[in-house]
C-alpha cells in the first residue's frame, strides 16, 4: 500500500491560498498572493530538499497542477529536477489525457476520493499532495491522508481558501517532528492516530448549577 502525503502552507489563521504569488491563485477576489515569499531560509529549503529526496511521486488537483505546469519545466534547480522526473497525477473532471503536457503526467479520471483511494492500494513510491485546496477537502473527507506537513508562516490573513473547512473526518494525530525556521515558520509532521481521543474535565457528580447550564443548551 502506497502512504499519502500532503505538505502545505498555510498562514497563522489557516489560510493556503495563493502562497507564491500575486498571479498565482487570485480566485475569489483574493489579493494577498505572495505572503510566503519573503519568510525561506536556508532550513526551509534543508526540509524541502529531504522530503524531496525520497522521491516521490505527486498528486495535484486541476488548479496546482497547471500552476506548476507553467513555471517548473522551465526552471533548472533541485526542486525542479524532482518535480518534472516524477510522475504527477492529476485528478480532475475537466482536464483530458492530452491537456497534460507536462511530461510524466496521469490523468486520474472520475471520483477523486476512489480514484485515490485505489491509487493507494498499489505499489510504488510515496504519493505527495502539493498545494490543491480543493482536492485536499476530498481527501480529509475521505480520511485518506498518512501524513501531512503543515509550514505555518506567522502571518494572517483573513480571507482566501483555508487547509480545513467543513467536512473533514475527525481523526487523531500524533506529532512526530518540528523545527523552526530563522524567519518564524513552523513546520510540523502529523501522522494519523486512530480516532479523536476525547476526555471529560467535568465533576463524576455535577453540581447543581451545571444541570441547569446543560438544560439550558436544550
């Protein structure tokens, strides 16, 4: 079975919209594309390179992928190299066998969640999830992440598409590493952990006036 990985960025408030740009991503009148730009430094880079190290292959929806379709077949660098070797696959409902010119491109046809999920099931590599807003929400939604990589940059930003909306299967996560980058970015590694541990700070006896506050919520 094939591990699914995700690697984002987000802002403080939870936002991953438009990271590398203003042209990248202005859907939705969203005009503060470029707020990660100024934030790498070498250890941002030091983590990138060793996620891409173990190469992997990459799932991207129809957005991302035609974002990085455009800019990394024209780049000669580490991260470009490991990005057009790789296989992509794409899924999307709108894009044709023959739409996807960048080479070592698949297209994954029909349901997301099924087309994944069946991905998965078969061998090879590590399949790694960049950017993607809206296919991340099918794959939360589908409890189909293994791990997931959040960079949280500290800045906010009030509005664009967010890591987690409505929607997302509750599961556990268990931490397994993190560092600090110089300019402030917290890069965090979650695994899944089974499902959400629940615990109850309240009294074995409640009192009195806490029967009342939970009539109330009635």
């Amino acid at each position: 079975m094939r591990k699914l990985s995700v690697n984002t960025f987000i802002s403080l408030d939870g936002v991953m919209q438009g990271p590398g740009g203003p042209a990248e991503d202005p859907t939705g009148g969203f005009d503060l594309g470029g707020w990660n730009a100024t934030y790498w430094d070498d250890l941002m880079g030091e983590v990138m390179g060793r996620a891409f190290a173990k190469a992997p292959d990459f799932l991207l929806g129809r957005k991302t992928y035609e974002i990085f379709a455009a800019h990394w077949p024209f780049v000669e660098d580490g991260t470009a190299g490991a990005l057009n070797a790789a296989t992509k696959y794409v899924a999307s409902r709108t894009l044709k066998p023959a739409d996807l010119t960048w080479k070592n491109s698949e297209l994954l046809e029909g349901d997301a969640a099924d087309a994944v999920a069946a991905l998965k099931q078969g061998d090879g590599p590590e399949v790694n999830v960049q950017g993607s807003s809206d296919l991340l929400q099918t794959l939360l939604a589908g409890d189909l992440v293994d791990e997931l990589t959040v960079w949280t940059f500290p800045v906010l930003l009030g509005k664009g598409k967010r890591l987690f909306e409505a929607g997302i299967a509750p599961s556990g996560l268990k931490l397994v590493s993190s560092e600090t980058s110089t300019t402030g970015v917290v890069i965090a590694t979650y695994e899944r952990a089974g499902e959400v541990p629940r615990g109850d700070f309240q009294l074995a006896e409640p009192t009195e006036a806490e029967l009342r506050r939970r009539a109330d919520l009635t």
